[in-house]
C-alpha cells in the first residue's frame, strides 16, 4: 500500500482497525463530518502503531504515559500523576506498579508528611524511557507521514486549541 506520497503505507498494518469510510458500502452518515469521531479514528491509528512499536512488552500507550511524566516530574504524587493524565487513581496505581516491579520507577516517602509518597525513575527508568521515546516518536512520524512538517504542527496547534 502507498501514501499519498508515494511511498509505502506505515500504516498499512494499522488501518484494518478503522472503518473504511469511502468506497464502502456502509454510509456513516453525518458522523465523517465530526471532529470527535476523526479523532477517534486517528486516536485508534495511534494506539495501533504504538501498540506495534511496543510488542508484547505489556507496555500500553498509558504505562507509557504515566513513565513519561514520572520522568519529567520525579516526585509527583499517585493523586497528581493521575490528575495530570485524567486517570482514574486505581489505573495510576496500577501503572506506577508495573513500572514499579520492572524497576523503572520507586516510591519514597515525602519528607515532613510520612503519609504520603513521592514517585521517582530509577536509572533503569531513565534509560527504558529514554529507549520508549524513540519508539514512540516513530509512531508518532507513522501517524503524521501523509502530512508535511507544518500541516503536522498546525493539526497539534488546533488540537491543543480544543483541548487546553
């Protein structure tokens, strides 16, 4: 299969997990003129690639997530990783304990307030996301390969825009 650029498709291995949505005998109605659900669409190309770039590591675009904002913020408490990702606290626990028993992340005690703990990577934590970033980043190239540079920093420009 070839882009519109005329090279091979990246995400050829991907599209099965979304709908024809022309050429199709299926009318989806009003529904390929919505943002959300071309969104959707492109969220389900996503978590294909990654999900390819992952292989059966047990690595989710989530867990992904959760190391990579440990990994910029050391310290975050379980309650603000999940805020900042809107995650529920039962799926960031869940999350920082498989980073946990890989030994990529650790838990200390916050000083002054034994109650609480702060999330920290380890070494290894830094180098598995260090590794995790290029895979990601190749998805990310995957997902965005029919659109220039700068149509690709415009669609991020206006989806931030809905979403800030």
């Amino acid at each position: 299969m070839r882009s519109a650029a005329g090279t091979a498709d990246p995400l050829a291995d991907v599209r099965y997990r979304t709908p024809p949505l022309e050429g199709h005998e299926i009318d989806h109605g009003i529904l390929t003129d919505l943002t959300g659900f071309s969104v959707k669409l492109v969220w389900i190309l996503g978590h294909g690639l990654l999900a390819r770039e992952f292989g059966d590591s047990g690595i989710t675009p989530h867990r992904y997530s959760i190391l990579e904002v440990i990994g910029r913020n050391p310290g975050l408490q379980q309650t603000q990783l999940a805020t900042a990702l809107a995650l529920t606290r039962p799926a960031t626990t869940l999350a920082v304990d498989f980073w946990e028993e890989r030994g990529c992340v650790e838990r200390r005690k916050i000083r002054g307030d034994r109650r609480y703990s702060g999330v920290y990577p380890t070494q290894h934590g830094e180098e598995e996301l260090h590794r995790l970033r290029a895979l990601v980043r190749q998805a990310d190239a995957a997902l965005t390969s029919d659109l220039t540079d700068a149509e690709a920093k415009e669609l991020r420009r206006l989806l931030k825009k809905i979403h800030r």
